[in-house]
C-alpha cells in the first residue's frame, strides 16, 4: 500500500491453500506485512502512533463444518510467527453459520 494519513507505506502478501469437501471445509493461510524501512521505528509497546515501522508474519487455519443443510460452525487459529512493533499473539475464534 502507499502512505496515506501518517500511516507508512507498505507491502501486504498473502497466501491460502484449502480443501472443500460435501461435509467440510479446511484451509491454512499466511500473511505478512513489510513496511517502509524509511518510517520510524519507535520499538516500544501501547505507543499509540500510526507513524511507527510495523513488520509481521502470521500464520493461521480455518475451518468450516455444516450441522445441517443450512447451519453449520466455523473454527479460526492465528499465530504471529514474527513481529516488529506489535505483539506476537495467538488468536481463535468461532461462529455458528447460516445459509440463507
């Protein structure tokens, strides 16, 4: 992406491969930003501006199984591999689906 409002510029790559099935879903995915070497690297947590050099790989699988024709649940994983001025976290989530 190009600077806009304070914010660096930055590269965003991303990459999914899956597999769909008749009774599931499965894929895992890989994101990383680079950003502008140029911007200011601040290296401290909670500083709350935009300005600072955010570099990140985060790894991460998603699920989906139907219950029913029209109900089914969704599962999400997420792992920070590596990262520059943001915490290396994990994080789930889960959601019940509809189809209309």
């Amino acid at each position: 992406g190009v600077r806009n409002n304070n914010a660096p510029s930055a590269i965003v790559l991303s990459g999914k491969v899956g597999y769909a099935a008749s009774n599931f879903y499965i894929d895992a995915c890989v994101l990383s930003q680079f950003s502008d070497p140029d911007t200011p690297d601040i290296m401290r947590p909670d500083i709350p501006f935009y300005e600072t050099r955010v570099n990140f790989t985060q790894f991460g699988v998603n699920g989906y199984y139907p219950l029913t024709s029209q109900f089914g649940v969704s599962l999400s994983f997420f792992q920070y591999l590596s990262a520059r001025n943001t915490s290396l976290s994990t994080g789930y989530s889960g959601g019940v689906v509809y189809g209309f």
